[in-house]
C-alpha cells in the first residue's frame, strides 16, 4: 500500500517511525508545509517525492491513502480533498476545530464510502486498551475517570520546542482525547458536560487553563483538569476508578492503585499506541470496513466539545 504523508513535523515523523514498522506499507510522497523542512524528512526517510501541493502529493502513482498531521484549522478541508481525489484518511486528532467543520467531513466519508479515521491514539494505547476489554467483559466497572493534561506552553511553539504557525487549543485538541476515551469507555455520549476556562492569554487569545467534567448514562464521572501553565512533570496522566480496583494509565503503561506494573503485552502486537492506530487505518482499507475511531464514531466527541464552548460563551 502506498502512502501520502501530509505534514513534516514532530506528528508525522511519529507515523513515519510508525509505518516503518508495518509490513506492506509504504510512504512515497510527503506534502509539507516549508520546502526546506519537507525536503529534509523527504530525503532523511527516503521518501521517493515530496512537494508543498496536496494535489500533486495525492497524484504521483499508486497513492491508496494519506495521513494529515497538519494545523487543526486545515484538517477538515484537507480531508474533503483527499476523499474527493478517491484517497482514504487518516487525521490526526482533532478532525477539526469546529462541530460543523466534522459534520462535513462525516458527510463526505458517506458519500464517498472511503475509509475516513481520526487518530484518537487513546483507544488504542495498550494500557487503555486493556481497560476496555475488562469493561466489555465485564470485569469492571468505571466509577470515575480523572484526567490531568499538563504542559508548558506560554510561547507558541510545538512539541519540538519550534514555532507554531498555528494555535493549540485545550478544549478543541487535548479535551478532546479525554472526552471521546471516556465515551468510548463508557459506551455513549455524556449526558451531562461543564466546562470553566481561566484567564485568555493576551497574545495567543486562548485559555490556558481549563477543568471539564461529564457524565456518563452509566452514572460514570469524568474530571478532566488541563493547562498550559504547568512548569513541571508534563503529559496526560489518567487514574481509572473502578468498582473491582484503581488503574494508573501513563500513555502506553498501566499500573494498579499501589503503582504495581500490570503486564499489558498480551493486548496488542506494539506498545506504541500510534502504530496500532495507523495499523487499524490500513487494515480496515485492506478488509473494506469501517475503523474503529472512524470519522461516524469520533462525531459524539466533537458533538460534546460543541456543548462545552457553547457553555463556555455562554458564561463568559
């Protein structure tokens, strides 16, 4: 199967790294945004073609799929073009910044039947992996899911500490894993959802600090605190309160209440929650199915961030 890479920074060097593990994919043309930067990645993984045109990118030969890892603000419109060229996608969490710009995507995928998926990594890091199948088995049974997404971030710049082109948002992009994980953990959308945000910072005209809470029809809580300010241990941290134990889920590794490590290699063929994603991506356009985390199924979240700015504004 042959790949277009869409994005040359930190996130699809993350796929890159990813997709050379998989047998029978290949990534043959990348579309960056700098010339200079994509041409780099290009020559340093051995991508065959690079180009800053999503058009000519989608067009060299035998191109089956694309993987967008560009600003939130282009996904949307990025992914109607890839489905429109007959292309299935991959997009990096979120689909987009808006309810209405996901509404467009999910209408799209109908349309054209393509593969469409959203790299809500959190379904498939093997830790949260693993508390889903004992909840599916009923083996447990969540009673609160508390959250803390902490970075530092009071310059606009991204992961690999370079400038930003764009803004990050804590409701819209780090909320959104939490919101959708405890959806999907809890088997439907929230029935309740509050959202309080701190201070607007006055360059970058996002709330840096944000508390979120939800609850499930099951009677499942989630507390979800996330911030920008934190100048300390930085990351997502999750603590699974359940009826039958507590679990610690630090990303791809997953502890009891008394921080014992539980074995979660029996979950999945890779620890790396991203390669398991990508690998579902290219295994349900190779069974012509749809993926978990398809585009229809991530809607709720977004349907929740939508009711979370609308309280938002509402109370601002």
């Amino acid at each position: 199967m042959k790949v277009c890479m869409v994005g040359e920074g930190a996130f699809a060097n993350k796929h890159l790294d990813a997709i050379a593990r998989i047998d029978g994919v290949e990534v043959t043309s990348i579309c960056g945004g700098v010339a200079e930067t994509t041409e780099a990645v290009a020559k340093e993984r051995n991508i065959a073609y690079w180009t800053t045109d999503l058009a000519d990118a989608l067009a060299q030969p035998g191109i089956e799929a694309a993987i967008l890892t560009t600003p939130t603000g282009m996904h949307a419109d990025q992914a109607i073009q890839v489905m429109q060229a007959g292309k299935h996608v991959l997009i990096e969490i979120p689909m987009a910044d808006s309810l209405s710009d996901s509404e467009r995507v999910a209408e799209v995928q109908q349309q054209t039947g393509l593969v469409a998926m959203v790299d809500h990594v959190r379904r498939f890091n093997p830790s949260h992996q693993w508390i889903h199948n004992k909840i599916v088995a009923g083996e447990l049974k969540l009673q609160q899911l508390d959250v803390q997404t902490y970075f530092f971030r009071r310059k606009n710049i991204n992961a690999l500490g370079q400038p930003r082109s764009w803004t990050d948002h804590l409701l819209w992009h780090h909320a959104c894993h939490t919101v959708d994980l405890f959806q999907y953990q809890t088997g439907g959308p929230a029935t309740q959802a509050y959202a309080l945000q701190g201070p607007i910072h006055p360059e970058m005209g996002i709330a840096m600090d944000m508390s979120i809470g939800l609850k499930a029809p099951t009677g499942a809580i989630c507390t979800l605190s996330l911030s920008f300010n934190n100048d300390g241990p930085l990351g997502t941290y999750f603590r699974y309160i359940c009826d039958n134990g507590t679990y610690l889920a630090r990303y791809d590794d997953l502890y009891d209440g008394k921080e014992n490590q539980i074995d979660v290699s029996g979950v999945a063929v890779s620890f790396d929650g991203v390669e398991l994603a990508d690998r579902e991506f290219f295994a349900a356009i190779a069974e012509g199915r749809e993926p978990n985390s398809s585009v229809q199924q991530c809607l709720e979240a977004m349907r929740t961030l939508d009711r979370l700015e609308r309280s938002l504004n509402a109370s601002a």
